[in-house]
C-alpha cells in the first residue's frame, strides 16, 4: 500500500521491520465532545489499517489521550482541560473520563475500529519524566530560568524537516509553542516540563520540581514505548504538521539517534459551509446532532470516504442527507441478498493502495449497482468486499438502526433505576437517551425504546 509521506513529499510504500505493521495516532485532547472534523482525521487511520487487515496484515495501532498539557490561545494559555473544568465546576479528572467516554461513543458510531491501546498522558507522567532527564543528560533539553525544561531546538539538525519550518527561517515572536515562556534561551525552543506556577491541579513532583508535562513529550513517550520505538506510520490532523510532530520527530529521534517514524500521514482538513471546523469558529457538528437529525452516522462515513483524505473538504447537511439516502438505498438492494461471500476484487485494492483512494471505491460501486451485466449475487460480493475497508454496514437491513453496546447499557440503566423507583436517574437516562434519538415510552409493561423519525 502506498500513502502521501510529509517527510519526503512522495508517495511511499507502508513497510514494517517487525511482524506486525505499528500505527500511532494522535488522539482527540479530551476537553470537549470531538466534533465531527477531529473524526474525519481518526477516520484515515482506520482506513489505512483496514486496507493493510484485508491484505493480510496485523496491525498495531496505538492512540493516545490527552488528558493534561495541551494549551489553548483561546484561554489565554490556560490548560484546555482546567478551563473546561472550571466553566463545568467538577473535577478535571472527571471531565476527562466523561469525555473520553464520548469520544469511545462517537468513534463507534462511525465504526472506526477501536485502537490495540489508548494509553492517556496522566498514567504516564514517570516515563515523560524519565525521557526529559534523558534528553537533558544527552544535551539536548536545559532547565530555564523559570524551573521550566525546555527542548534546545538548534540541537536537532533535523529540526523543521517534516514542516519546511527551518529555524533561521523561525522568527522570534511568533507563536511556536501555546505560551510565551518567557524562561528559554531561543525563541523556537519549547517546553517539556512545566513549572506549575500557580496552578494546583494536574501538578506532579518531579526532579525540576512541582509541575506538568507539555504536549509534545507525550506522544513521544507514549508512541516510543507501546510501539518498541519503531512506528511504521504515524497520523494526525495536518495542523499537527507544526509545531506538534516536528517537535515531536525532535523528541524521539534525538534520544534514539536515529529516525523514530517511519511514514508521517497527515488528514486534510474538514471545512463546515466554508469555513474550518473548529471550536473557536463555532461551527463544530457533533454525532449527536446528526443522529437528531435522523441520520445514520455512517452517512457522515459515506461523505468522508467520497472525498479524499488528503483534500480539504466542505461538509453541509445537504450532502449528508444525500449520503444517507444512498447508504438507505443500497442497504435495501443489498441486505436481501443471502449466502454470498466477499470477492476479492484487485481493482478495489488498486484503489485503496493507491494513497487511499476511496472516492475511486464509490465510484465503482454506483457503477456495478447500475451494471445490467451482473448479477445481484455478483454485485453484492463486490460490495461485501469493498464494505470490509468502507466500513458502511451494506448489508444490514435498513430500517433497523442497532443500537450501540453502551446504548444498551443506558436503557438497562434506566430499567434498573424505575425498579428502584430512582425517578430522577431515570429522568436523567432518558434525556441521555434522547439526546443519542432515542424516543423512550413507559408504560406498566416497562419501557420501550424506538428511533425518532428523521427531521
Ligand atoms: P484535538 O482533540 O484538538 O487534539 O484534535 C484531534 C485531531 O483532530 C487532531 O489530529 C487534529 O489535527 C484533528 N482536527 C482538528 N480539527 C480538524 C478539522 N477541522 N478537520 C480535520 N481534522 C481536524
Ligand atoms: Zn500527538
């Protein structure tokens, strides 16, 4: 399979040394739902390891979340996460959790296969610790004046490779990192470890003394230590070009004095009505408002698998419905169809190896839906193929939407509360249920659960 590398601008052949094909992924900063942009990026990683899994492949897939350092220009440098936690009034820890739940829920909605691990930065906290001494005993990290740790940029040669960012070209003043540490020698350096100030939550001891870890070491610490230092193919979002991957490339490839990533794939963004899906634009779209619109989340997998991954694309909810009209019109052709197996078709995997090519996959199937040459049991195994990468539940029957293992785990919830007349639980449950387009009916039988109609 051959995807786009940043590193070399070139397409480039996914290889792996050991026996299995190793894939980190930068996962979602668990402060807020992930809004349907941060998807489409956790989108690529799940096509790049089902097209690898259909030819035979393992895959090692690690995703991390970032429960603790990431900073935001929004806030005013504050911690994403303590911000958030402040405006919901609970404990940081518990916002993280609740989010991370989310975040599990979307990803399932949209059938984005679950990583092998997704190990979160406060559990590792030790081993970021433990790779900054090293850092700073090889020479290339210094304690600032502010007791903070900063990474000494000029001590990579490689540094701005992956971006074109080149540090003589770096001009003070911009912003490289989400704060103006005032405690660093060179502008273009950037902080491992932070000193916690006056900041009390999320603080850790540590040899520099009490404080936290900057985003960028995480990933180092984490993708080095589950994947055996050796990452076949590393994805995120293309504004994680810079700073975040070519500070992380620095990280780990200065400590182990060679190259640590194999391949850099980078996702497009995703525009809504024109403009960058993002939090501070407000025009975030989340699952949730999909499905209490009626549609099926895998419509919105449909418009993603329509565009390439490597363009920025413009969502609307005209092309959402769109896309679930076709996912309900081909469900009904395909779902009537018993005993076929999967065909293995090389056109298909000529596509989806060649830099994931999916808009090329739909397309074949609109024309083998319309050929008049084929067979509908023909059809049907092509489709059954394709769907193993597509991920779009082709052959499930239309009408009946499955419910989700954790949404069945509410609506149980919600049994167990109205037999401990827990009336406000219940009450609770049912507006989580609903919120998800569940319309719930009690009566003296129990309660009965059905899908709302779309609007
Ligand atoms: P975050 O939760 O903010 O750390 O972001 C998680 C992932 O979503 C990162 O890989 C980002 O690059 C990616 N991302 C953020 N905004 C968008 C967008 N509008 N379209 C596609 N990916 C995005
Ligand atoms: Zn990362």
């Amino acid at each position: 399979m051959k995807i786009y590398d940043t590193l070399t601008r070139s397409l480039a052949e996914i290889t792996h040394s050991g026996s299995k094909v190793t894939m980190y992924c930068c996962g979602p900063t668990v402060y807020r739902d992930a809004h349907v942009g941060n998807l489409r990026t956790f989108l690529l990683s799940d096509l790049i390891r089902r097209t690898l899994e259909l030819q035979g492949n393992s895959v090692v897939q690690i995703q991390n979340i970032t429960d603790v350092g990431h900073m935001s220009e929004d806030f005013h440098d504050q911690d994403k996460l303590l911000t958030q936690a402040k405006l919901e009034k609970q404990d940081p820890y518990a916002i993280a959790r609740k989010y991370e739940e989310g975040f599990h829920l979307d990803t399932q909605a949209l059938n984005i296969l679950p990583a092998t691990g997704f190990p979160r930065a406060s559990d590792h906290i030790t081993l970021m610790q433990e790779l900054i001494s090293s850092l700073i005993a090889q020479g290339n990290a210094y304690i600032g004046s502010d007791k903070s740790v900063y990474f000494d940029a000029a001590s990579y040669p490689g540094y701005g490779e992956l971006s074109g960012n080149k540090l003589d070209a770096l001009k003070p003043g911009h912003r490289y990192e989400y704060s103006d540490d005032d405690g660093k020698k060179f502008h273009a350096d950037w902080a491992l470890w932070k000193s916690a100030g006056s900041r009390s939550e999320m603080v850790w001891e540590s040899p520099w003394g009490l404080g936290f870890p900057g985003w960028h070491i995480e990933c180092s610490a984490m993708s080095m230590k589950y994947l055996d230092a050796k990452i076949d193919i590393h994805v995120g979002g293309i504004d994680l070009r810079f700073p975040h991957h070519e500070d992380e490339r620095a990280q780990s490839n200065s400590y182990l004095g060679r190259e640590c990533v194999n391949l850099w794939v980078h996702g497009e963004h995703l525009l809504f009505e024109g403009r960058k899906m993002s939090k501070s634009a407000g025009n975030v779209v989340l699952i949730r408002d999909l499905i209490s619109r009626g549609f099926d989340p895998l419509a919105l997998r449909l418009v993603f698998l329509e565009n390439r991954y490597r363009s920025q694309m413009d969502l609307t909810w005209e092309t959402i419905a769109a896309a679930n009209k076709t996912i309900s019109r081909w469900r009904k052709l395909f779902s009537e169809v018993r005993g076929v197996e999967p065909q293995v078709n090389e056109e298909i995997l000529e596509s989806l190896n060649d830099d994931l090519d999916t808009p090329q996959v739909i397309q074949a199937i609109r024309k083998v839906e319309k050929s008049s040459d084929l067979t509908l049991e023909e059809k049907s195994a092509f489709v059954l193929y394709a769907d193993k990468v597509l991920g779009l539940d082709l052959h499930r029957k239309p009408e009946v939407q499955l419910l989700t293992s954790e949404l069945q785990k509410l609506i149980d919830d919600r049994a167990a509360a109205r037999e401990a007349k827990d009336w406000d639980r219940s009450d609770a449950l049912r507006k989580i249920l609903e919120s998800h387009g569940l319309v719930i009916q009690d009566s003296a039988s129990g309660q009965e659960w059905s899908w709302a109609d779309p609007k």
